[in-house]
C-alpha cells in the first residue's frame, strides 16, 4: 500500500470515469417496455442494459488498445468509439424495425420541435401513444451519451491496470464500479428518457452527486488493492 | 414496472432479521469451516463447503430482492443484482487484499463483508435522500444485497480456488475470468428467483426455493471451474453435490408450483371462462 | 493488415450475425423481455392465454450467464484437458443450452403460478416441446459468441487481454441488449398486437389485449419465431453483426501500434454514416407515411 500523487491520480480518474458512466446514462434514449410496443419515444430497453452493453463493448476495445500502448488518449478514444459503434448500430437497425416493420414515422411527444432538425412532432405522434421511433434528435443523444460510457469505463479501467497490472482483475472491476453507477444513474430517471432534450434530463445533478458518492467508496479502496506475492 | 404486492410490502412468513442473521451468519461460518476442513486435511476437497456457504447468502439476497422490488423501482428487478454483484467483486477483493496487507490473512471474509454492507447502507440513503425514492425498507434492503453479493462471490471463489488466500483467489479465480461466471450466474441467483416469480400471488417459500436451485446451478458451473484448478476429484465432487443440490430444488420448486398454480394440466385449451 | 486477419475478422462478423439473429428468435418464442409485459398483463386483463412466458432477468443478463457458461467450459476443456477448440466448444454450447432450459422452465412455473387469481394455468406440453426449441437457439448463440471470444483471445493479433469468459460476458450483455432494443419490437409492436391498426404503435388504451388465437387452434409461441424469423431476428443479427465487425475490423485494417488514430478516425467516420442512416430513415419514414390524419393540434406537420 503506497500513497503518494500518483495515487491521487488514479483515484481522481477512476471517480471521474464513474461520474461520466453516470451522467452519460441520461444521454441514452431509452423507452423502456412501452418503447417495445412502439408505445414511447426511444429505445425498446431498460437503461442499465443498453448503457452496460454500449460501454463495455467500449472496454472491450479499450482493453484491446491499452495491451499495446500505454498512452491514454487513444486508449478513450477509442473506448468511446467503440461503445458509439456498438449505440449506433443498435439504434440504426431499431429504426429499421419502427420504420419497416411497425410503420411507423419517428416522433418525440416531449418537444414540438426537433430542437437539431426543426421537424415538427405532435403531428406524428400516433393517438394513444407517447411517441415512438427514434429521431434525430434522441439518435445524437444517445451517441453522446454512449461515447460519454466508453470513455468512462475506459478511464476506470486505465488506472485500474496501471496499479495492478492485471487486466483480467481491472475489466471485472471495471464492470463492476460500471454496473453500480449506471444502476443508480437509471434509478434517477425512473426507468424511461428521451435524451437530452427531454425535461428529466434536469435531474442529472441528483445521479451526479450519487453517483460521485458511491464511485469516492468504491474508487478508494480500489486504489488501495496492490500486487502481492507477484500477482 | 411496478407489480406483486404493493405499496404495502411483501407478504411474508419467514421475519427479514432472522433470515439476514442466518444468512450472514451461516455464509460466514460455512466459508471458514470449508477452510479449516481444506488446512486440517491438507486437501482441497472440501471446497464445496464453501460454494454451499455463498447458498445461504443467496437466500438473504433473494428475500432482499423480493422485498425492495415489491414496491417498485421503476427500472425493473435485473438491474438490483447487477448493483449487488458490482459491490460484491469491489468488496471481496479489497477485503482479502486488505487482510493479507496487514498480515492477518483469513480475516479478509469479516472486512470484506463490513465494508460492503457499509457500503450497501450508504448506497441505501443516497437512493432515498438524495433521489428521493422514499421506500422505508431501502437502506436495509441494500445492507443485505451487498452483504449477500459480497458473501456469494467470495463463497464461490472459495469453491474454485480453494484458499482464502488474495494470491490464490487472483490466480485461480479473477487471471482465469471464471469471476465472469460467479458474476453473472451469482447475480442470477439473487434476481432470478423474484423476477420468475413475479405476479401478485408471488409466495415467499416459492421465490427461496427457487433461489437454492439457481444456486445449485451455480455451484455445478463453479465445479466445472474447480476441475480445472483444483483437479478431477474435488471438481467432479463440487458438481455431484450441485446437481443435488439443484434436483432436490428444482423438484421441491415444482411442487410448490403446483401447489400455488390455478391448475396444472398435461394439455388443453383456455381455462372455460376466458374462451 | 494481413489477409488471414481479414478472413478471421469476416468469420466473426458472420458468426456474431447468427448469434444476433439466434439470440432474438429465442427470446420471442420463450417471450422474453420487455414485450413480455403484455404477455404478463394479458391474464391481468383477463385474458388468459397459452404462450410461453420466460421472464429470465432480461435478456442481457440471461445471455450472459448462457455465454460465460459456454466459454467456462470451453476454457476449461481447452486449457485444463487439451481438447480440440470446436469440440470444446460445443461441449460448453450444450451445457449452457441445459442451463437455460432450467432458467426457462422454472421462470414459466413461476410466472404462471403467481397469477393464480387470473386463472392462468400451467400447460405441461408447453414446457414439454418449446422449452426444446428455446434451448437449441440459445445453443447456436452461446457457441457463436464463445468462439468469436477464442477467435479474439487466441487467434487474432493482436490478441485481446482479457479471459475468454469475461469477454463471453461483455458480448452476451451486449447480444442481449441488442436483441432486447431490435429484435422485441418486432416481437412486441408487431406479432403481439395484430389485429389493430396498422402503422402506429400499441394504443394505451388496448395494453393486455394481445392475440391468443392462431390460423387454427391457439396461438402458440413457436409460431411466434415463424413470424420474427422474418425480420426481427434478421435486423437484431445484423446490429449485433456490425458492432462486432466494424469494431474488430478498424483495429485490423490498421495497426492499433502505428496507426491508432487512422482507427479512430475510421470508427468516428462510421458513426457518423450511421447517424446520417438514421437521418434518411426518418425522413423518409415522415415523406411516405404523413402525419397521423387524427391529429387535432395547431402545429403544422
């Protein structure tokens, strides 16, 4: 156990990656149950699911970029190009579906406006339901929110591997300190978002400070766990 | 999704505290005695003492699970294993790697497990205070998910390496990434036998029973683990006494099933209301 | 970039679009996820009904316990008894088809057991012969991805860091959250609801009332793959099938050692034409189906 800057480093990375899992989940628009029947705007999914899937696919192409090189920025980078990879084509082949298969055009009921392509929703939304499809605004949304989960996990597990030099040990960790933030990031919006446009977004401040709790608990001792006996 | 019981709280037959004390306690002891049995005898054919220990822990994270879950959280019952798991990996192996830091070894279980039931309990107020989901039961509820996360994990990890030693536990349990199965098939235990059960005749020994089993299925998987670093025998061991575990279980399951469904028929249409 | 890489990273891609596909045709016929809810809701309503109802933790997690049980199995077949890779790994496939079956049956004795007060009986011959059929394609998803996480760990250069089966648990997540966002609604906002109106989503006001009757006889859920088969399972493989390969082929084209910001720019480049896809798909979505003629509002369409 040695304490010295780089330590405080390693800590201050691993909480601000937990902080970028957390608000990063409100970027994902996710319609829960309804949005499987074409019922709400977004992402047929629970939150915590979509984000774990985008962001670990990140860590996975992290983890990949970091057994070559030590250097850390492309090592997020490309954490966060991989967890977009992973958003996009799952929101693209889910319009696919809304647009082909259910017929339907993609509406927000949150905004009157798509607030990046000025098109106009209310008109478009079917009767009974609260929107359905993903549109352009959500897309970009849930691409930011899916780039801010990557570099995230990513930058959990970067520091995680500089002290233990494990990085079987670092991605189970990783996975780990990922799933409680988006957890409590996706008990903050109760389940169903539409992005940043959508008026819940406001209450990320809430997640920020849980999650900025819970990731200080967990970073600190993570932080303190050093090889022993060579492993 | 908000469904079962209500507002109100589950039914139940069995008191919460009496099963956190059995199940905290009875996963504590298990774990060491399946130690002591390895050290005395100088094998390690008695691990599966310890996958049985992580059994009891199951149940406790079962029955918080049912509890916190009956008043709705609004993200579904998957997500709650998840955060019990994530705060059990973090837990187990700062406690182990604390104990051998400070040179007394075996206590490593008793840290692990404070730390994370701490833990747990501020991950409790934060949801109640700081995001206002007012369900009483919630700081509790998350005390015994991490604790039950916590003693899951290391109750398995004891089945496939073994030792409670931090260098054994990395090198059998976390290089290997048999960790990943722990993970998700420990999580499994804990959500699964609520989520399986869900509906508003959901009966408590039904959704415990049902847990064991899941863990019986977990225990097979960490014997397959075993048979590769603790050898044939004490893996072939670990896996006759989960697929016992799991039939006794499964066909205990069955019966409750049976006890509880409307009707059970070999085949037929719709009930003769509902055509 | 190598040739054998190339092929290697191509063998992926369609092995990753088999298990998508698999993934979401399985969860259709056990009823899996979130258009589950109807089914749960459908005896709620009053509607009593013979369709599978395999509520397993959600799909990501499920698919991952199925695919880090086939790839413990394999590594441990492979590393500790010297087997050969294909053998292992369908040896671990079938283990973690077993496990489903199990998850599966008693999701369906549970769910159907607790709504009793619906009326909602328990049909034997339904776990007799769709639990079966579920556990075969969750065999085909689970060898797909354990040998997509060998291919990565042992054959692919660079070779990935992590075990084999921490990275048959990313996948499994990602594969089930995937088939989760895709494939469920074609299953829910299409196979659920038949009868209603075509092009919208489900009216509030008809949640529960799902199909419970077929061609002939009752619907049951092996019909429900026939249907999906056809589209949802397809576009659900094709999702999970290029997040695999674009992500794997960008690090193969280009070097991640000399050129790791030829392979970003490469997968920003991607994300963009994807979002511009999406684009297209919504504009064109709005120019040839029109506004909904009910609307009553003051804004223009």
């Amino acid at each position: 156990m040695s304490f010295d800057i780089n330590t405080i480093i390693y800590l201050l990375e691993i909480i601000v990656g937990g902080l970028l899992v957390g608000v990063g989940v409100h970027f994902v628009p996710v319609g829960g149950a309804p949005a499987a029947m074409a019922q709400a705007t977004g992402i047929g999914t629970g939150t915590v699911q979509l984000a774990a899937g985008s962001g670990l696919t990140g860590l996975l192409s992290a983890g990949l970029m970091m057994s070559v090189t030590d250097n850390i920025w492309p090592i997020l980078a490309t954490g966060a190009v991989g967890a977009m990879i992973m958003m996009d084509a799952t929101m693209l082949t889910g319009s696919w579906i809304y647009a082909y298969a259910v017929g339907a055009p993609f509406a927000s009921a949150k905004v009157n406006y798509d607030p990046i392509t000025k098109f106009s929703q209310p008109p478009y939304v079917a009767p009974g339901t609260v929107g359905q499809g993903i549109p352009t605004v959500c897309y970009v949304s849930g691409t930011i929110g899916a780039a801010m989960g990557g570099i995230g996990g990513a930058l959990i597990y970067y520091p995680l591997v500089q002290i233990n030099g494990n990085p079987a040990m670092s991605a189970v960790f990783a996975v780990g300190i990922f799933m409680v933030d988006a957890v409590l990031a996706s008990w903050n919006i109760q389940g169903t978002i539409e992005g940043f446009h959508d008026p819940k977004f406001k209450k990320w401040p809430k997640a920020f400070k849980s999650c900025l709790v819970a990731t200080i608990i967990l970073a600190v001792v993570a932080v303190l766990i050093t090889p022993i006996g060579g492993v | 999704m908000t469904v079962g019981g209500g507002a109100a709280g589950a039914p139940q037959a069995l008191d919460p505290k009496k099963i956190r004390i059995y199940g905290l306690v009875g996963s504590v002891i298990g774990i060491y005695l399946a130690w002591i049995l390895n050290s005395v005898t100088g094998t390690n054919i008695f691990s599966f003492v310890g996958a049985l220990a992580a059994l009891f822990g199951v149940v406790l994270g079962a029955n918080a699970v049912r509890r916190v879950c009956a008043y709705g959280i609004g993200t579904g019952v998957p997500s709650i294993g998840m955060l019990a798991l994530g705060m059990g990996v973090v837990a187990s192996l700062f406690g182990l790697n604390l104990a051998e830091q400070l040179g007394v070894g075996v206590l490593g279980v008793i840290i692990a497990l404070v730390y994370s039931v701490v833990f747990g309990y501020v991950i409790g107020l934060i949801a109640n205070r700081v995001m206002g989901f007012n369900i009483p039961i919630m700081e509790e509820g998350l005390f015994d998910l991490s604790g039950a996360g916590t003693m899951a994990i290391l109750g398995w990890s004891f089945a496939i390496s073994g030792s409670l030693a931090y260098a054994d536990i990395v090198k059998d349990v976390f290089n290997t990434g048999f960790l990943a199965i722990i993970f998700i098939c420990g999580g499994l235990a804990i959500l699964h036998p609520f989520n399986a059960n869900l509906g508003p005749d959901e009966k408590q020994d039904r959704t415990l029973v049902n847990g064991v089993m899941v863990g019986g299925m977990a225990t097979i998987a960490t014997g397959i683990c075993a048979l590769m670093t603790l050898g044939f025998a004490a893996g072939m061991l670990e896996i006759v006494v989960g697929f016992a575990v799991w039939y006794y279980f499964y066909v205990w399951y069955f019966r409750l099933a049976k006890r509880d469904a409307s009707a059970v028929v070999g085949t037929g249409l719709l009930p003769p209301s509902a055509l | 970039m190598d040739a054998f890489g190339m092929g290697l990273v191509a063998a992926m891609g369609a092995l990753a679009t088999v298990a998508g596909a698999s993934e979401d045709i399985e969860s259709d016929i056990g009823s899996q996820s979130n258009p589950n809810s109807q089914v749960q809701l459908a005896a709620q309503v009053g509607n009593p009904h013979r369709i599978y109802n395999k509520a397993i933790a959600g799909e990501p997690p499920s698919n991952a316990l199925w695919c880090t049980t086939a790839a413990i199995m394999a590594y441990v077949l492979i590393e500790g008894y010297h087997m050969p890779l294909l053998f292992a790994v369908a040896v671990g496939a079938s283990l973690a088809a077993l496990f489903n079956g199990v998850m599966a049956t008693s999701a369906y004795l549970g769910r159907n057991a607790s709504q009793a007060r619906f009326n909602q009986w328990i049909y034997l011959d339904i776990i007799r012969y769709t639990t079966p059929s579920i556990m075969a394609h969750v065999w085909i998803t689970s060898f797909c991805i354990t040998l997509i996480s060998t291919i990565q760990v042992y054959v692919l250069t660079p070779h990935h860091p992590f075990p084999i089966p921490v990275i048959a648990l990313i996948w499994g997540l990602t594969v089930g959250a995937i088939g989760s966002s895709v494939g469920d609604i074609h299953y829910g906002g299409e196979r659920e609801f038949q009868w209603r109106l075509f092009g919208q989503g489900l009216n509030t006001m008809l949640s529960g009332q799902i199909v419970r009757k077929a061609e002939a006889g009752l619907r049951n859920s092996i019909d429900n793959a026939w249907f999906c088969a056809k589209f949802g399972g397809p576009c659900t493989g094709m999702g999970f099938g290029l997040t695999v390969f674009l992500d794997n082929w960008r690090t193969t084209v280009f070097d991640p050692v000399t050129h790791a910001g030829a392979a970003i720019a490469m997968g920003l480049f991607f994300v963009i034409v994807m979002n511009l896809y999406n684009f297209y798909c919504e504009l064109s979505a709005r120019r040839k189906y029109g506004p909904y003629p009910g609307y009553k509002g003051d804004i223009a369409a």
